[in-house]
C-alpha cells in the first residue's frame, strides 16, 4: 500500500510540472501577442449635460438702428453626445413705419430655428470650463402678419390713388449655417457671439400684395440670402454628468538591426 501511494504521489507530482509548463507558455505566447499589439490607453471624460439660456443682447441695439423695429431673441442648447450640441432659438418681431405722406405699414410674428453645433475644441480640453468654439446648421420657420392701414400714390397722368392692404398672413422658411464662440466668464455664465448666413427656401412674397418689409428671425423679405451676427449672454442650469471613455492606440517604436 505504501508503494501505491507513492507512486500515486510520485505521478501527481510529474503531471502538475507538465501542466504549469504548458501555462507558462501559454503565458509567453499570450505577452508576445501583446506586445506585437499598439498599446492602448484609455482616457475617462467627464461629460457636463447643462442646460444653457440665452438672450441675445444685440437685439437691444435694434431700434436704434431701424426706429420703429424691436426685436427679442432667446436660446436653449445642452451637450448630447461629446462635442454635439443640440439647440432651439426663438423670438419675436415688431414693426411700425409711419410716412402720412406715403404709407403706414405694422407688422409683427415670431419665429423658430432647430438644429445641432459642433464643438472644434478637442475632447477633455474644458473639462473644467465650459469655453466652446463651434460651427452649426439651423432650420428656421416664421409667421408674420403684417398689414398696410393706408397708401397714397401719386400719379400725374393716372391720378392719385388712396388705399389699404387688409392684414395678411406669411410664412418663411430657411436654411442656416452659424459660427461662434461660447466663453465662460462666471461659474454659471458664459458670454458669447456668432455670425450666421442664411437662404431662403421658400417664396413668401408671391402669396402677397405687399413684399414683407423684415422676416422674422430671417432678415429683409426682399431678399433670398442674408447674413447677420449675435452677441448672447447665457446663464448655465447643470442637469446631470455621464462618464465617456475615449480609446486611444500608442504605437510602439522598435529599434535594433534587422
């Protein structure tokens, strides 16, 4: 019996030196897979989901430039996915041009653009503030009612012709490509400014007697293209923060004779 076990031990012992022998060359085959491999270094970002309002303040400004216009602006945008921004704009326009001698012309509407911006700063840059530097799309939509309460025409030949237009309902429709920046300037403040190009995609003077002196949120009615500029002040309201990893490959350089 004792010689059994001896050699029941004796066999224990040759097959546990035979299996640790095949791990390890498990294991060097397995580092020298590895190391044929670039490196990979994973990198965790904080991702900030912060609702942002804004109110353009260039807006102010309007009725100074064109008395009798007045004009409001505001905006809401929130981080999606990393360096995608997902943004609504609406607002409001009036406006009133009194010449006795000509014409008297009110008009008001609203207006509402929808559409994305992309950050171009690299991943993880802000991560401890909230600075953006983006290009965007919109499409924008308006409604505008505008009427002509009286018109006086004067003809020599015809004669003079007095007159009203009865208010009339219009609507526009474009397309947008925006700029811009977005600096912090507060812990919940930022401040920035975009220049934004227009087109028309619709033709809103032909459903009309009177082309529409301003489109909401657009620009001149008379025009198929526009181009204007925004500067915003934007208060921060934080949601929630996910967590995104980002991958990146380090390549390895090997050095030696061939």
């Amino acid at each position: 019996m004792k010689n059994i076990f001896v050699c029941f031990i004796s066999l224990l012992i040759i097959q546990s030196g035979r299996a640790q022998q095949k791990t390890d060359s498990a294991i060097v085959a397995k580092d020298t897979s590895m190391a044929a491999r670039p490196a990979q270094h994973d990198s965790v970002i904080v991702l900030a989901h912060d609702l942002r309002l804004g109110i353009d303040l260039s807006r102010i400004a309007m009725p100074f430039l064109q008395p009798g216009r007045r004009d409001a602006e505001v905006s809401a945008d929130m981080q999606i996915i990393p360096n995608w921004y997902g943004v609504v704009e609406l607002g409001y326009h009036q406006m009133q041009i009194n010449k006795p001698d000509l014409f008297q012309y009110q008009s008001h509407g609203y207006f509402y653009r929808i559409g994305v911006d992309k950050n171009i700063l690299p991943p993880g840059q802000n991560n401890h503030r909230h600075d953006i530097a983006y290009f965007g799309f919109r499409l924008g939509h308006a409604v505008l009612q505008q009427t002509v309460s009286s018109y006086h025409i004067t003809d020599t030949v015809w004669g003079n012709v007095d007159g009203s237009i009865p208010r009339q309902t219009i609507q526009g429709l474009w397309l947008e490509f925006v700029a811009g920046l977005k600096i912090q300037i507060a812990t919940y403040v930022d401040l920035g400014w975009s220049v934004r190009g227009r087109t028309l995609l619709n033709h809103p003077e032909q459903k009309t007697n009177v082309p529409p002196y301003v489109i909401p949120g657009f620009g001149k009615g008379s025009s198929r293209q526009a181009f204007d500029f925004n500067y915003s002040l934007f208060f921060r309201i934080p949601i929630f923060n996910s967590h995104y990893t980002l991958h990146h490959h380090a390549s390895q350089h090997h050095t030696g004779n061939p």
